[in-house]
C-alpha cells in the first residue's frame, strides 16, 4: 500500500512541475507578461515610424519659390542676392507655357510684353502679357518673378485692360487696373482698382493688399 501511496505522489509532483514549466514557456515571464508581444508591438511602431517620417520635405508652389532657387540666387552669407542671369525674354519664354490658357484655349502671346518691370535682381519683378489677337479690353496677366525665377501670376483670373505697374522698392510691385463704369466705353475708362504685391522674405510668398477690379 505505502509503495503505491509514494507512486501516485511521484506522478502528481511530475505532472504539476510539467505544466508549471509549460506555463513559463507560453508566458515568457515570471510576472504573467508576454515578452513575445511586447517585441511585435515595438518593432511594428518603429516600422510606422519609418513609413511616415520623410528624411526631407520639399515644397513647391506657384506662390512660394522653390527653395532650390532662392539657394541658388543667394549669397553663402545669405545677406546678398545673386541675379539669376535671365533677360526679360528668357524669362518669359521659360514661364509663359506655365499660364493657364484663356477662355476657349486661347493663348498668350509673347510678341508685345511689357517688360519694364522685369528685374532679374530684385525679390520682386514682373512681365505684363496679353492674349494673342488682342485688343484695348482683352485680358491682360502679370508674371511675377523672384530673382529672376518664376514665381507664378499675380492673380489667378486675369483682367481687361492692360495695368500700370510700378516699382515701389525691391520687394513690392504697384498695380492700377483699369476698367470702364456704367456707360463708358473701352476708350474713356475712368474706373480704376490699386493693389500692391509685396515678396515676404519671411513667409518665402507674394503677399497682397489692396483691391481688384470689380466683377
């Protein structure tokens, strides 16, 4: 009897140390904790981490100017701007195919511009087009550049007319657009709208002020 007594015993002790020691094993823990998951759920974060953490951020607008060319029109010592180099016409051959047609796919001409204000020195200079086949009312659109560099138009629908653009300093342009009132024709317009387009250094973008004609 005492025989069988220590048998049983012996078994049940071997049975409670195997699931104790398989019981370690699933936990990976002393403390009941999955060390298993604890791994995935790490290895997963640093994965989304990588995913959606760029090593560099790059930005281009028609508004704001690359940064690559406001690089490349500066001095080391940042204080001094570099001209790009681009004559009123380069300029213009290289931006003019960047404007949105007008009505009907009509395209801008590069035959008459007005190129007086285009300063490839200055933070801010513009180029004055028109429609091909225009006349006094046809639209009219002003091409801003920053150092020579495209930037983009100064307003996104273009006006009839042609404008009076003026330099106020290096970074700020004038503007008067033209427009008949009530019962005017195209030849004795009085109506007039002044704005003024001025480049943030700060902001790297075109801010402007004032009005645009009436609708």
């Amino acid at each position: 009897m005492m025989n069988n007594r220590t048998s049983r015993s012996t078994t049940i002790l071997a049975l409670l140390a195997s699931a104790t020691l398989a019981g370690c094993s699933l936990l990976g823990g002393p403390d009941g904790e999955d060390s298993s998951s604890d791994h995935a759920s790490d290895h997963a974060d640093s994965s989304a981490t990588s995913q959606h953490t760029p090593s560099t951020v790059t930005s281009t607008s028609t508004v704001k100017a690359d940064s690559s060319s406001s690089e490349s029109t500066t001095d080391v010592d940042g204080d001094t701007p570099r001209c790009s180099g681009h004559s009123a016409e380069q300029a213009l051959q290289e931006s003019i195919s960047q404007v949105r047609p007008w009505e009907g796919g009509v395209p801008w001409s590069s035959d008459y511009p007005q190129t007086g204000m285009f300063d490839d020195c200055a933070a801010l200079s513009a180029i004055v087009i028109t429609i091909e086949g225009a006349t006094g009312s046809s639209p009219f659109h002003i091409l801003l550049y920053h150092y020579g560099e495209y930037l983009g138009t100064a307003t996104y629908e273009p006006y009839g007319f042609s404008p009076t653009v003026d330099r106020v300093d290096d970074a700020t342009l004038s503007v008067i657009y033209h427009w008949p009132r009530p019962g005017e024709g195209t030849a004795n317009r009085t109506g007039e709208s002044h704005a003024e387009f001025h480049w943030d250094e700060e902001a790297q973008k075109v801010i402007m002020s004032g009005e645009l004609p009436p609708d």
